[in-house]
C-alpha cells in the first residue's frame, strides 16, 4: 500500500479513480477519453453491457447464488436443478477447450448453448438427456468446446415437460 501512496504523490498522471475505457492507461485502442457518460456509451462495451443485461433478464437472476464448485477455474452462479451459468474468461488464442460442468442433476433434461457476450450472439449446444430416476445417482458432467477462443457464456437450463409451467 505504501508503494501505491508513493506512486500517487511522485506521479500526477496516477490514476486514482477512473472507470471505463481509460481504467487502465493505454487500454483504450483509439486514445479517445470520453468527458462524460454520454460519451462513453458510444464504446463498445457499454453496447455489450447492454447485451447481458438483455441475457440477464430472460432469467430469475435475482435468485441467482455463486457455485464456483460446478466449474472449477471458472465463474459460475445459478439455481440449483433450474439454471447454471458459466462464465468462461478467454484464456489464449489457442485454447478452445469449453469448460467442465460437473454434478449436473442427473434426473433433469438441460439445454445448453453458448452465449458470446461481444455481439450477443448464441451457440446451441443440444440437450444433455435425464439419465436417472433417482436423485441419488451420480451427477452428470457437460463439456463441450467453445466456438472460438474468446470470452463466452455457457447457459444450461432445465428443459420443462409438457407438466410443468
């Protein structure tokens, strides 16, 4: 903490608290600062932000609890037996690999797709079929890899029977 006060007081230039595309020096590919909020929605990630509260919002999101044990070494947050999201950071121009969904309820039908939150685009990835009729069998696991290397939004959600509303 030291060395930032210390950064802070020898560099006028120091960032103290700014948001967007000028968080971090040099971040912005055209240089442009925007002066005002009214500016900054012209970036592409004010755009993009709108598409995932457009996701957000098909879903009970509010109802939404972390499960970082469905898939290590990414984000992932849902409803137990309804919903799982996966958030899949990019990692490298080479890794296309999805990530491992684990304990999946095995008496539960899932739809999985891919949501690709730059252009709000999405990849269906098919169904996962019930493989049990008892709650105690052991839990599926789905992966499948991602249609680019990118960041990407893996959405699992329980398919409803003609019973259920």
């Amino acid at each position: 903490m030291k060395g930032v006060v210390a950064m802070k007081r020898n560099n006028p230039h120091f960032p103290a608290l700014r948001f967007g595309p000028t968080a971090v020096p040099g971040a912005s590919r055209k240089k442009q600062i925007p002066s005002s909020w009214k500016e900054g929605m012209a970036f592409p990630g004010a755009a993009q932000v709108g598409l995932g509260k457009n996701l957000l919002e098909k879903y009970p999101w509010s109802k939404f609890e972390p499960h970082p044990e469905w898939a290590p070494g990414c984000f992932a947050a849902g409803i137990p037996g309804e919903l799982v999201f996966v958030y899949l950071p990019k990692r490298n121009i080479y890794n296309w690999s999805g990530s491992e969904v684990k304990d999946l309820d095995p008496t539960i039908d899932w739809h999985a797709y891919y949501f690709d939150p730059a252009t709000g685009r999405t990849f269906d990835q098919g169904s996962i079929k019930a493989t049990a009729t008892d709650k105690s069998a052991p839990g599926v696991t789905f992966k499948k890899n991602v249609p680019s290397p990118q960041d990407w939004v893996l959405v699992l959600e329980r398919v409803k029977s003609g019973k259920e509303k």
